[in-house]
C-alpha cells in the first residue's frame, strides 16, 4: 500500500491504556492520520511511502498538550520576578498590558510561543487571552493544533466592553473558526472573581448547545477563595457548582486549597483540573494535591500557564515538575509516576480540551500529532526505561522532530514554519518598547 | 601586557557582593588565575592575549558548584524510579551497588557524571561514595575541581573494613591528594544513622586538626529523625552537637524537617546547609524551609545528590526547582530571587566547601572558573534581566564554554578532556550487567 510517510523508530510510546513500550517500530502515516503501527521488519514490505524517516535512537510519542497557556505573555517573559503576586500584577503586568495589549503585540507573542512550543514538543496549546482570533489565526498559519479561549470578563478591556461584548465576539469566532481543521474553540470565562453569575449562566447555556468545553482559573490562590467567601459565604468551587457549571465540560485551572470534599464534588461532576506546578510555585499560589485527585479519579491535564509566571513553556519540564512535586506533597515517593504525568500531558489533556477523538495518543485513526525525542544522548544515558528518562532526564532540546496532523512543523531541531531570525527581531523590538514602560 | 585569555562578553555576572551584572565587559585570565575584569573596548588596549574569545551574546558566570554528588551512581540513573524510599535502597540500589561496585564501575561512572557536570556548566563538584581514590583521579584526569569525601561508615563495604579503616584509608588519601591543585577533601561520614559516636569524635579531631571540612547527610528523612530518638531521646541535629560537629566546617546536607531551634541552632554554630531540593522532591523526603534558614543567616548550598534520585546533574535545573520550591513552601513569591539560588550554586558552594578563597565568583585572583551561557536562544527572549533567564528559562545545553583553572574543559559545545563516543561504549556495557541482576 503507498503511503505518505512511514517513521520507524527505536521506541514507539503511544500512551494509550496498558502504556506498552514498542520497541523497532514504525509508524505509518497517510493524509494527516496515523493508519499503522508495526515493527521496523514488517513496515517497509505491507507500505511504499513517499517518505521513510529512521530514527534508530529515537522515542516517538504523541506530541504534548500544553493544556494552560496565555500565548503571547511569552513578550513578558522575566520582565518582573520575584514579586508578590499583587505587586507583580498591580504594578508591572497590569500597567504593560495596559499600554501595549494589542494585535501586534497578540501576533508577535504568539508567534514566539508557537516557536517555543514547536521546539519542545508541544503539539497543541489551550490559550486564554485577548485577541483570540489573532492567536487562532498564528496558530492556523503555523499549522500547530490549539484550542481557542472565547476570552469573558466583566469589565472593559482592548478586546471588548462588557459581558455581552465578549459574548458577541467570542460567538462570532467560534463561527468563523468552526470548519478549522487544527483548531478548536472553548469558553473563557476568566475567573470567578471577574465574571459574575449572569455571564457565567449565559456561557452555561451557550456550552451546552454549542458542545464547547469551558476553560476558567479556579482556587488559584487562597486569597481569591477567602474573598468569595466573605462576599458569598460560599468558596469559588460551591458557586460554580450551584450555577452548574462543573461537568465533564469544564476545565478547572490551578485549583490550589483543594479539601477532600472539594475533590469528592470535582470527581462526581467529571470536571477536569489543569495543573500549572511552575506557575503555582513561582507566584507562591499553593499546591494541587494531584496524588489525591488522581486516586479520587479526576482527570489531571498539565498547562505551563504563561511565561510570564513559569518562565517557559516547556512541556518536558513541567511533566518533571508535576512528578517530583506530586511526590514531595503526598509524601509518598512512588506517587504520580512517569507514566501518569506522561498521560497528563498528552491523552489526559486531549480528554480536558474535548479532542481525544482526534488526539493525545498513538492511536490508529487519529490524527498524525507526533514527536521524536532523542534518547541516544549522555544526558539520558544508560537507559534503562525510555519513559523515565524523558520524564526524569530528558531535555526539550532533544526533541528533534515534531509533525501535526502528518505535517512536519520541526525538521531535525529546526523550524519549517516559522523563521527564527526574524521573529528574534520582533522580540527584541518588544523588548525595547515594554522596558521603558 | 601580555596574557593567556581574554574573554568578552554581553554580559559578566561575577557573583559578588552587590550582584552587579557588566555588560560588555572582558574577563582576562592569566596562567589559571583572573586577573582583570574591564570594559571591552579597553581590554584590547591594555591586554594582547594568546586567544581573545568573542561572546557577545553570552553571559560570564562563576562555573556551578554541584555540593553534594554521588558522582558513579550515574551508571544507576533511571534504574529504579517511582518507588518508596526503602523499597528503593533495599530491593534495588544496595543489592546493585553489592553486585557491582568496584573500581571500574566508579571510574566509568565519575566520567559519566563529569562529562554531564562539563556540559552543563558545573565547575567542581563534592563527592561522597566509594573509592573515592577513584573518583579523584577522574577528576584530575579530565580537569574538573573536586572535593573528595573520605567516606566513613561502621561496617564493612568493599571500600573498607570498620570504621578504624575507612579513617585510615581516608587519612592515606588525603595525605595523597594533598598538593594536587584541584582537590581538596573532606571527611565524609554517611549519615547518623551509620556512623557511631567514637568514628564521629575522631573525624572531629582529625577535621579539626588538618582544617578539613566535614560532609555529611543529615535529617534527609522523618524516619531518621523519630528512630534516632528513640534510640538516644535526641534529634540527630542535637546529638551532633552534642559531639561538637556543628561548625563552619560542617555541610549538612539535605535537613529536611526541621523547626526553628534546629534552624537557630544551625546558624549559631555558623553550619552550612546543602539543599537538594529534587532528591528530597523525588525521595518523597521533605522540604528544606530554605527562606527561613537564608533569613536566619545560613549559608546555604546546592547539590543535584546522585543521579539516580534525581534523574540528572544539571545544576541551571536544579537552581530553578530550588528557587520555586522555596516560594511555594514559604508562601512567598518574592523569598528566594533568582540572584540568590545563583549564589547558592556558586559562591555559598565554595564557602561550604571551604574553597571561597579559590572559586565561587569572578573575583580578580581568584582561580579562572568560568562558563558561558548563551542567551540569544529564543527561549531566552525578550532579555529583560540575564540573571533571571539563566535561573527561570535556560537550559544547560545553553552553556557553550567552561574554563577550570584557565583550561578550556568545554569549547563551543564540544569536551576537551573526554571523548563522548568511548563513554557511552562504556556505559551501554554497564546498562547490560545492571538490567540482569
């Protein structure tokens, strides 16, 4: 049979139930969906392909689900650390975003996230920020998969003026975007202390008819959880419940100062939680206690959040992070294994964005989201387990080739899509203006 | 004048008092020594030098100083993962390690470990395991700065018999290593747990006596503390004190679990802390309450431990992890700024290991301990503040050069003194004996 492309690789890790480990094998590709897996031997006598790609020192896995992101805040990367989270946002984010939020700066920001995620194996992103149909239209033209947050919040900003603003725009993108073949939209309601019922009720209703998953910080910070109680005498987690809102269609971000009756709620309601370690430690937010949801049976995906609070968005990264955090907070040295964050970080972040029917696996029929990590390096040598040296050991850098839906975005470490040189002297143009802020 | 080396680079991050960061500045390095630090366009005038090298998206930094390695246990990195402590030690590393260990497997090992620590910046690392004979000479042979601990442990291993000789080996071997101009060695005592009051007494004296330092696990775990006090109705902190070891000549390393009289106590008797936040994360062990210990005036250090509880050696990760640990266990977003965890992994290493007189910044006369990180690397941009980057967004495969005592150990990516091919030969051979056990 001819086909497009046949990649015969030493380690196979589609991360599907069971998490076997094939060893010599190849993966077939034609159109952009991934039609076979089988051993090297077999590959090239039942498939003609256009293309072979041998990686012999090569892990091919699904490529990584970056489930938390504000794309272009990578424009504000380092411009202000160790800050208080009230005197970082007050003082520094707030006013830069005030002076320069606008589609260049949407655009640009974007461009040099998608190059950075590209880069370290990231496949698909779930963005919240303004300008999301810039950041739908970067992401179109770089050919990498994302899910697009229809940005909500009470109050005017550069994107809209008030709740049914947002509204209009949000449902007016997701029309537009709706025939896209990388791209999906979801709610975004920002936060609770930002979006007040009757938009909450109104995107409930919205989600409902449309099918579309709802993305929202949630318990990020204690203080944002004794506020609401003072206000409501009820925690962030009771309101949305009561307006309905938990459901296997909502994506609950952070979720730091979480009980075990929170948990119970969070596992009966089939909410996702997306797990920002980095972020959560850098603004001194708290800790998720993933070990415990995941034992209630919550599904756990991994985000990065925006550089400007992590400061990458590294993937590779952030699986280590989740682990050996997870394990210093449960007390428990075999909690959340490499295997688990694996899963996090691929189908589990598929589950949370509403497309593991189109990826998050190695799996026939899905769509052709794929990436090479080099194992074949001291760094990650001797090699006794592929999956806990990329997990424990590994660098992004050693991700060398990257394809979304059968289309290759990274080539040997570089880019096919995006030009280096030229988005570093945007950067650094936004670097001038931003600084004498 | 005429000199060996002049370096000019974007940017020059001494790592002194008053955390200054030069730009456009040149490093001049004369025999193995830095004898000058001056603007670019002067150093050309004031200095003809064998080899100028250009850097000019580079920033100069004191090389890392790893505190606290089990370098050979490299060849173990990934054996065994995700399981509780003693499952761990009792059914994995302790039955290898009784297998396996010999001379052969530490000379491999330390050059596995050294080839990682070349690459990713690290300058000098302190040590502790078996033949340390062995260890020390790998680090002479491929030019790394070492300090070598003399091990001791009450009973028998194949490195000694009792207690009286492993003293007697560990005085041999210092009296061996005495004029070598790149190591310096320590008394290393296991733990409280495996070193009786009477070998404790004797390396105090003997510590005392020839000016070593003392390196020393201690309260890494919660199990330590409660049997240690049942045994002796003491914490191990006090009955070390008690034995009069704590001390500037003493590294503690690890101390987890502990409350502020241990943290008084620690600062009073002037000990120094090594912290290695990612084995006590990836050992389930506990937390270091660094931020309260730096607040109290300890000095703290920063090791990566072996790479088999961490997965690797890379002290910019390790730097980062310590840096957002510290803000997420504190509840402080600003406790623990990126300039302070580089003072950790350079100059507080160096008082730690009683060599600040010798390494740890880029003081004029101080031995030419050098990397450079390069930073026009789109995962470094915008550039706001180096520092920063380097702690919170760049990788080791960043750092480009490293210079020990003025010898050029990594040049443009590429080992001097180890030749990568070999190594991995070497280290594929070990993969295949330790797999069957």
């Amino acid at each position: 049979m001819k086909v497009d492309l046949l990649i015969q690789a030493g380690w196979v890790i589609p991360v599907e139930e069971g998490s076997v480990t094939h060893k010599n094998h190849a993966l077939v590709i034609h159109n952009d969906k991934i039609i076979d897996l089988l051993p090297i031997d077999q590959s090239e006598q039942k498939y003609q392909a256009k293309t072979v790609k041998k990686l012999p020192n090569h892990a091919l896995l699904p490529g990584l689900i970056n489930s938390h992101t504000h794309a272009s805040m990578s424009l504000m990367r380092g411009v202000a650390d160790d800050l208080p989270l009230m005197d970082w946002l007050q003082n520094h984010i707030w006013p830069l975003e005030q002076k320069w939020m606008n589609e260049a700066f949407v655009r640009d920001g974007t461009d040099l996230a998608i190059a950075e995620m590209i880069r370290g194996g990231t496949t698909c992103f779930n963005d919240m920020y303004y300008f999301p149909d810039i950041a739908a239209q970067q992401a179109i033209k770089h050919g990498i998969r994302a899910s697009i947050g229809l940005i909500v919040i009470d109050f005017p900003t550069v994107w809209a003026e008030n709740s049914e603003s947002y509204m209009e725009k949000g449902l007016a993108l997701h029309e537009q975007l709706r025939h896209q073949a990388l791209i999906t939209t979801t709610f975004a309601p920002h936060a609770p202390y930002t979006v007040s019922d009757e938009p909450l009720s109104k995107i409930h209703t919205f989600a409902n008819e449309l099918e579309l998953q709802i993305h929202m910080h949630l318990h990020e910070t204690e203080h944002e959880i004794q506020d609401q109680q003072q206000k409501t005498k009820q925690t962030p987690i009771q309101r949305l419940h009561q307006l309905g809102l938990l459901s296997p269609s909502f994506m609950a971000v952070h979720m730091t100062q979480i009980d075990d009756n929170d948990i119970k709620l969070i596992a009966q309601t089939g909410t996702h939680i997306i797990h920002c370690p980095e972020s959560n430690l850098k603004l001194a937010s708290g800790f998720c206690p993933i070990a415990k949801c995941l034992e209630a049976g919550i599904n756990i995906a991994l985000g990065t959040d925006g550089a400007a609070s992590n400061n990458d968005l590294d993937m590779l990264g952030e699986m280590r992070t989740a682990a050996l955090l997870a394990k210093g907070v449960s007390g428990d040295a075999s909690a959340v294994p490499a295997i688990t964050v694996l899963k996090m970080a691929t189908i589990n972040g598929a589950k949370a964005l509403g497309i593991d029917h189109l990826t998050g696996s190695l799996s026939i029929g899905k769509s052709a989201d794929v990436i090479a990590i080099d194992l074949d390096v001291l760094e990650t040598q001797p090699l006794y387990d592929p999956i806990s040296q990329i997990v424990y050991a590994a660098s992004r850098q050693q991700v060398t080739d990257v394809w979304v839906a059968g289309k290759q975005l990274l080539n040997n470490r570089e880019l096919t899509t995006l030009n280096i040189a030229d988005l570093k002297l945007k950067v650094s143009e936004w670097q001038k203006r931003l600084k004498t802020v």
